[in-house]
C-alpha cells in the first residue's frame, strides 16, 4: 500500500517552521517533497540541541519524509535547475514574502508558463491587498497581532504574554496543507493550477474572533467581545491537595453530578446560576471558584476515581516530562525510537491520522541532512552529470 498522496511532488522552498510542518503533513500522507535549501541550510537545523551540526531537534521533527536539494537560486544556474523541477512538479510551496520572491526571479506567472497545472503557494504574513502586505511576519508578532497575548493577560490577571507553543507557525501550517490539497482536488475538474495565499494573520484572526467576537457579532452589539467561559481566571488545572487535575464540569448532567459530589445536590436545582450553559456561562467565575475550593480538599487519585466513576471528563495534568511517558502515547505509536542513519537512536513524534487503506509515513525517510538528495533529483529532473557538476563548481548546490 502507499500513501495517500502518493504521486503528488511538492518542491518545498519553504523554511523555520510553519512551512516545514505544512509540507511535513504532506508527506506524512505519500507526498514526494524536495525539500530546496540554499547552501547554508534551513536556519532552524542550527537550533539545538544536536548530536551533529545542522541536525538540530526542532529540524528533525518537522522535515522527516522529505528529500533535500541544495540549490542557489539565486544565481542563473540554480534558478535555471529549478524551473527544470518545476516539469514535472504539482506544487510549489514558499513562506518568504511575495517580492522576495519576485526578486528572485520566481512568480506565479513564471512557473504557470512552464507548467500550467502547479499550485503555487505563497504562506507569508498578511494578505496581498491589506495595508499590512509585505510587512515582516514571526509567530510572536502575529500572536500579538490577533490579541492572543491580550487573551491570555486576560485570563490569567496577569501581564499579556504569547502562548509558548509556535501556535501560529503550526496554526497556519494546518490551514496551507488544507489549501493546497483543496487546490489540487480542483485542478482535477479544470485541469488548471493555480496561485493560493495563506496569510497568517487573516488565519489566526479566524480562530480568535470565532470564540471571542462574542456580542460584537450583532449589529448593533449585544455585550462585550469576549467568551466568558475561556477568559475566567479559574479556568485552569485544578490544584489538589498534592497536584493538579484538569476537569470540565459542562453539561447539565455533569453539574448536577458534581454538586452531588461535593455533598451540595440540592443546590443545582435550587440555584439560579445553574438553571442553563448560559445562566452558568454568565456565572462562570463563581462556579468555577466553587469547583477549585472543592477540589482542592482531596488528593489527585481520589478525585480521578470519583469523577471517572460519576463520567465528569478529567485528565491528570502532564508536564513535558510526563507527556513523553504517557501509556496511550506509547500505545498508539506516537512516540517512537528510531534510528536515524547520522543522528542515531532518536526519539520520532508519530502521525496523528491514520487511514484504513492508504498508511501515513511516519518513519520512511528521516529528517534530510543537507543536500543529502541533490545529486539523485537532479538527475531525475533530466539533468546530466556535467551540468550537475557545472552546478557544484559554482556552488550552486552541494557536492
């Protein structure tokens, strides 16, 4: 059996991390990936830590099933071996900003005339005909850009921090490989490509004005922006009397169960802030109060016991160490040791998906050391040996 994406090239001129997962998630499914990088590599192979230079961790987790071409487009040469990829490729994918690339010499209108069926896919900052085009763009500018750190102030009654996850690098990765496929799906009815943009903050304002747009969706408003519920202090890990557990307490059912719990069963009948989730949604830092006053009375196993048996949702919380040792983790594979061929025995982050007929591609091809494939996709785009080694006498790619 083969991937589900088997028979789809993507020629990866993308790097860091929003790019590189998107491309990632690709090839997870089948697709063949050329993975182009000038000759000093993606800048987040030098992120430690590493057992060898340019194999840094983050760069292993978010480059594995692709194949690496070191390519210097920006002399003629390496631009010209480029377009020769281009043939017979399905998808070029690129994350730096429109007129960089145009500088380079490599526009929609260049590759359409070459290969009139590619999907080129342009994952940068802000949209194209904002105000904000061709601004420079990171993850934390873009969190901050879409109130993400403002929330999470607000939440915590503390200063406005980012969340420490690249959560718009990843966010957005998620959206270009759901573009780029929808994109290829269409060119099966018209035979034509075309050119897609994912802009990031466009993306991130989607999910955040989603949940917190809230009363200002009327006209004219009716409340605050803002969801209530995610925004109240108490909605945290719990503290127990020797750790912390997550619990969301819900539905009707969960309430009323809760309050049995805790010896208070009449309350959930009686108490007007229980009557409805929008009665309760209003009152949210109460009750949640009242959650953690109680919870805190009792040890972490105990209440796992009590809550999994009156079917309250509840999870102990990991920390990073733990999340590593979890026994569902292990069991469903997606945490394994590999080996990969310099880096050695490694610890591979699996593929979420899975899929009855066509199988994802966890460990096929570990993460590329740099230009590791070059010489093999060149030939394969019909270069000869002599202009191969006209490229690497130019340093245009690696020997």
């Amino acid at each position: 059996m083969t991937g589900a994406l088997n028979g789809l090239r993507i020629l990866d001129l993308t790097s860091v991390l929003m790019g590189p997962f998107a491309t990632q998630l690709m090839a997870d499914m089948g697709a063949d990936v050329v993975k182009i990088e000038s000759p000093a590599g993606d800048t987040v192979r030098g992120i430690g830590p590493m057992r060898h230079a340019g194999m840094g961790a983050i760069f292993l987790h978010v480059n594995r099933n692709k194949r690496s071409l070191v390519l210097d487009l920006k002399k003629p040469e390496g631009l010209s071996a480029f377009f020769e990829l281009v043939k017979t490729a399905d998808v070029v994918v690129y994350n730096i900003r429109p007129q960089a690339m145009q500088r380079l010499g490599i526009g929609y209108e260049q590759v359409r005339a070459i290969n009139p069926r590619i999907i080129f896919a342009g994952l940068y900052g802000y949209g194209e005909k904002g105000p904000y085009a061709g601004k420079p763009a990171y993850d934390d500018l873009i969190q901050g850009a879409a109130a993400v750190p403002s929330l999470m102030g607000q939440a915590s009654g503390s200063a406005p921090r980012y969340v420490p996850l690249t959560l718009a690098d990843r966010t957005v990765g998620l959206m270009a490989s759901n573009t780029i496929l929808a994109a290829v799906i269409a060119r099966y009815q018209t035979g034509l490509g075309q050119a897609v943009e994912v802009p990031m903050f466009e993306t991130m304002a989607q999910y955040v004005l989603g949940e917190h747009m809230a009363g200002a969706t009327f006209e004219p408003a009716l409340g605050p922006t803002g969801y209530p519920r995610l925004l109240v202090q108490e909605r945290r890990p719990y503290p127990t009397s020797d750790g912390h557990l997550c619990v969301l307490i819900y539905t009707d059912r969960h309430w009323e169960t809760f309050m049995g719990l805790i010896g208070q069963a009449d309350a959930f009948l009686q108490d007007p802030r229980f009557a409805s989730i929008g009665t309760r949604t209003l009152h949210i830092h109460d009750l949640y109060r009242m959650v953690a006053k109680a919870m805190v009375t009792e040890s972490t196993e105990v209440w796992m016991t009590r809550l999994t048996a009156a079917d309250i949702p509840c999870m102990p919380m990991h920390d990073v160490d733990s999340l590593l040792k979890d026994p569902h983790l292990l069991a469903v594979g997606m945490l394994q040791q590999v080996t990969h061929p310099s880096e050695g025995l490694v610890s591979e982050i699996g593929v979420p998906v899975s899929f009855s007929g066509t199988p994802t591609l966890p460990v096929q091809k570990p993460a590329p050391r740099l230009g590791q494939h070059s010489i093999e996709i060149l030939r394969e785009a019909g270069l000869s040996d002599a202009a191969i080694a006209k490229l690497q006498r130019l340093g245009a790619t690696n020997r």
